[in-house]
C-alpha cells in the first residue's frame, strides 16, 4: 500500500508541474491550475508540497522576468520615439519614411526589440524544457529545482534537511 501511495504522490508532483501548460488552455492558467492541485493535495506529503512549491514559485518568477523585460523593450521604444521630438511625429503622416533623417531612433527600437524580444522567447523556451524536466524528475520521485527561480513561497523543509546535513 505504502509504494502505491508513493506512485500517487509522483503523479500527482507530476501533475502540479504539467498544469502549468495550463496557460495555453486561459489565461492565469499556469498559475490557477497548479495552485488548486497543490493544496488540494499538499498535506499529503512533503514530496508534493515540494513540488507544488517549486512549480508556482517558478511560474510567478517567470511571469516576473517576462514583464521586466517586456517593460524594458517597450520603455527603450517609447522612450526612443519620444525623443524623436515633434518632427518625428510630424513625419509619421505616411508619406515617407519617418526615421530617415535619423536612423539611430530607428536602429534604437529594432534594437531593443529584437534583444527584448528574443530574451523573453529565451525565456519561454526554459520554462518549457524546465517544466518538461521537473515533470520528469517528480515521477521518477525526485526533486528538481528550477533556474531562474525567487522563492515567494518559501520551503521550510528544504531548509531542515539543508541543515542537518
């Protein structure tokens, strides 16, 4: 009884770090679904309450970096546009080209939206391998820990058994 309970356990821990695809299916999916398996099951052990933990903190940290970064690559644009002055807006009529007098505003926004752009892609990219991975490692019945990752929710059991060794 005792080795079908652990099974459960890992599908479940495996199940936590699957529902985060949920954000393909609604919005605030990643975190909604992950969230309700998590406490629905989390005191029935130390292995799915680990899990659970890593799983939202690595969600909300993503969703962290994506908006610092979108918030950077659209600041720089603005700002870029802006500092164009009036005779950029003037320009943007749709006759011509708006940046042809000065191509570093123009060199500036691409710039930025293609380092933005491609940092927070990078950034998909990982949460996807890495979530793949956790799921993963949580049937195979071990823990893993996500790069990149703040712990807003702490584990005090991660600390214990850091301390004892």
């Amino acid at each position: 009884m005792e080795k079908q309970n652990q099974f459960n356990h890992r599908n479940i821990a495996m199940g936590i770090h699957l529902a985060t695809f949920g954000k393909w299916l609604f919005p605030l999916g990643n975190f909604i679904l992950p969230i309700l398996l998590w406490m629905v099951n989390s005191k029935k052990s130390d292995f799915i309450d680990r899990h659970g933990k890593q799983a939202i903190n690595f969600q909300l940290s993503i969703t962290l970096w994506t908006v610092i970064l979108a918030f950077i690559g659209g600041g720089i644009i603005i700002g870029s546009m802006i500092s164009g002055g009036p005779t950029l807006w003037e320009q943007m009529d749709g006759h011509y080209f708006p940046f042809a007098e000065d191509m570093g505003i123009f060199s500036t926004i691409v710039a930025s939206g293609i380092i933005c752009g491609t940092l927070i892609l990078a950034l998909a990219i990982v949460d996807l391998v890495c979530t793949i991975k956790a799921a993963m490692k949580a049937h195979e019945g071990e823990m893993y820990h996500y790069p990149l990752t703040i712990n807003f929710i702490p584990d005090h059991s991660e600390k214990e058994t850091t301390n004892t060794d």
